[in-house]
C-alpha cells in the first residue's frame, strides 16, 4: 500500500517488507523500525499539523511529524485495517480474525477514541460480525460511517 502523507513524504507498507518512508516523492526510501505490517495495509488518516494515524497489526499507529516518528495508541485494538476520523474523533476496525476455515463467533470490531485523548479507545455499539472493516468511510452531513467488511459485507452506521 502507498500512503502520500504530503507532497514528497509517502509510505509504502508491505507485510513482508514492513514500512517504508519517502521525503522525496519516491526516489528514495528509508525503513522505519517498529511497525508491523500486516498483509492488507491499514487505512491512514490525516489528522493535520503533521499528525496522520495508520492501521497496523498491532493496533492504531501515530505520528506527530509527517510519519519522521512512529508510536503505537496503547488499546486501540489488533490488526486494524479500516481507519477513518472527522476531525474530532477517530474510529477503527479489527478486520481480522480472518480465517479460510471456520468464521470466529461474533464480536463487536469498531474501535472510537477523540482526538483530544486518543490513547483512550473503546468499543462502540456497532453490529455483532465475524469479522470487521478493511475499509472506512464517514459522511459528516449525515453522521454516519459505512464499514467494508471481509465476511458480512457493508454496513452503515448512524454515530453520535
């Protein structure tokens, strides 16, 4: 996956390869220790002032400057995929477990923390599915986030 943080600055996330960053749109790339890469990239959202988050295997990622430092939101789930903010709040899915054998027993994967305090993550009522989101939207007129899931398909979620 490319992720383009700014003009010149992108990453390239790769479940083999782990993540990588480019301050010079491409032409050279630097690895960046300490995040794992999970086989389908995690959304990044761009919260402003240098600061953009990134679904990991490990949970939410963040940054304050432009993806120059990397530090994981302590209870912000694993193997997060779908990633997706408004400006004052961010939601996250867990899209895995994704097994080809068996679907898990249902759970509740969307993930919420504000912006003001995002090491503070909760689960939010959201439907019971077997597995989440590998996409995110949100439509601010309407309030409302639709969900890309692996195994029950799309969702649409009314949230306060």
């Amino acid at each position: 996956t490319i992720n383009l943080l700014t003009g010149d600055v992108w990453l390239f996330s790769s479940q083999p390869n782990g993540l990588w960053r480019s301050t010079d749109a491409g032409d050279s790339w630097a690895y960046i220790d300490g995040v794992e890469v999970g086989h389908a990239g995690g959304q990044q959202y761009r919260a402003g002032g240098g600061a953009h988050y990134l679904g990991s295997v490990g949970g939410v990622m963040f940054t304050p400057d432009d993806g120059e430092t990397w530090s994981l939101l302590p209870s912000s789930g694993a193997n997060i995929l779908g990633l997706v903010g408004n400006g004052d709040e961010l939601w996250a899915s867990n899209a895995f477990p994704y097994n080809t054998n068996a679907h898990p027993d249902p759970f509740k994967p969307h993930v919420t923390a504000k912006l003001e305090n995002p090491q503070a993550w909760s689960v939010f009522d959201s439907p019971m599915l077997t597995s989440g989101a590998a996409s995110m939207a949100y439509d601010p007129d309407h309030r409302i986030l639709y969900t890309a899931n692996y195994w029950e398909g799309a969702f649409r979620i009314v949230v306060k």
